[in-house]
C-alpha cells in the first residue's frame, strides 16, 4: 500500500492504491506511520500513485466499524498526521488529482503542500454526514483562519488548484511538484531540521483531537447507512 524508496537527499513515500483514489485503510495507515518513522533524509516527498493524492479513509472499512472502533480509526489517523508534522525530515506533499477529507487532512500536516494544475482539495463529507479527523479541525482554523475553515468544512465544497492557492491551503502550483522537494533537499539537512522545528513551534493538540475523535465516532454510530450508501 506504500512504496518507499529513496532519490539522492529525498525519501518519497508513495500512497500506491490508484484504484481507489490512494484511500487509506487503517493498515495502510499503520504502514505509512511506520515508513515515515524509518526516514533518514532531510525531506520526504508524500505523493499518490495513479490520478489522485489520496481520496482520505477507506469508506468501505469506515462504515462496518462500530462507536470504539470508528474513534480507534480517527485516532490512529491522527496520529500519522502528527508524525508527518513532527518529523525531523520536511514533508513536502504533492498534490496530483484529488485530495479529500482526510486525504486533505494528512496534506494540512505536511510542511510544504504542492500541487499540479489538476489538483482538487476538499472535505466533502459533511454531504454524508462525516468528516475527515485526521487533525483537520485542529489544522483548518489554523492555515485559514476560523471564519474561512468554518465555511470550508461546513459547505463540503471542493476547490480547484487556482483556488487552494489563494486560500492557503497549498504553497505553490507547479507542472511536477517532486521538484520542489528535491528543491528543498539541496538545502544543508541540519538547517532544514532547526528551522522546522521552530517554525511548528506552536499550542498543544492533544485535547483537540481527543474531541475530535470522539465527535467522528458519534458520527459514524449516527450515520452508518448514510456512509454505506455514498460507496454504492
């Protein structure tokens, strides 16, 4: 489910289920912790392999799991967001096709977010009573502001490239966003390392998320049927 290999100073992790948009079930987010603890360059470039970055979690598994398992699930999520964000490495994520919920979500945590022309962003979701909680409603308020998050998250909208970028969600636009990450590499690795940690300096997350599990697993109770037929 993720390919890991390494190009000169660049880690890329590559989220290869292409036939269903890179979705990420809950082993797959176990692997994709895992491949980003072993990462020993200076900068990790996360993109999807086929016509998206990463459709978010695995439906099909999301609507057979019961209250505990759906907040087990979230928190495993959010957990692999975090170890993006706190990696001494910089997380570059390339963004080709669509990325949504959490699929967003684990972009939002990345440290430089690139995408190609044909990128599309969005937490669709909330059309089926869902949303993302991998640490999106920590992060949104946080990269938009609290008003722009709200209308964001709220209206289910998905949003063109052009748009990303003048919302904030995404640094640049770029024909091959790997570039970037390679870009950024040739960088000395103890610089990008201190100036990383200082720039994500910031509040603790830890009662955030705990809520946020919890609200995605009262959710997943109320809206079972629903998240089952939206894979139909």
């Amino acid at each position: 489910m993720i390919r890991s290999y390494r190009d000169g100073r660049v880690r890329v992790l590559e989220l290869d289920r292409p036939a269903t948009r890179n979705a990420l079930t809950g082993a797959g987010l176990d692997e994709l912790e895992a491949a980003v603890h072993d990462v020993e360059e200076p900068v990790v470039y996360l993109h999807g392999a086929g016509a998206a970055f990463c459709a978010g979690a695995d439906l099909d598994e999301v609507a057979a799991l019961d209250r505990t398992g759906a907040e087990a699930f979230a928190r495993r999520g959010q957990r692999v967001a975090r170890t993006l964000e706190d990696s001494n490495a910089v997380v570059v994520a390339g963004i080709d096709g669509a990325a949504r919920g959490g699929g967003l979500e684990l972009a939002l945590a990345c440290d430089v977010r690139v995408a190609t022309p044909d990128a599309t962003v969005g937490e669709p979701g909330v059309t089926f009573g869902l949303f993302g909680a991998w640490g999106g409603t920590v992060r949104l308020p946080r990269i938009l502001g609290e008003g722009d998050a709200l209308e964001f998250a709220l209206s289910g909208r998905v949003v063109d490239a052009e748009t990303a970028l003048r919302m904030g969600l995404i640094s640049r636009i770029e024909a091959e966003p790997r570039a970037v990450a390679e870009e950024i590499a040739a960088n000395p690795a103890d610089t990008l390392a201190v100036l990383k940690r200082r720039l994500r300096d910031g509040s603790d997350r830890e009662t955030k998320e705990r809520l946020e599990a919890e609200a995605f697993a009262e959710l997943v109770d109320a809206h079972g049927d629903e998240i089952a037929a939206s894979r139909e």
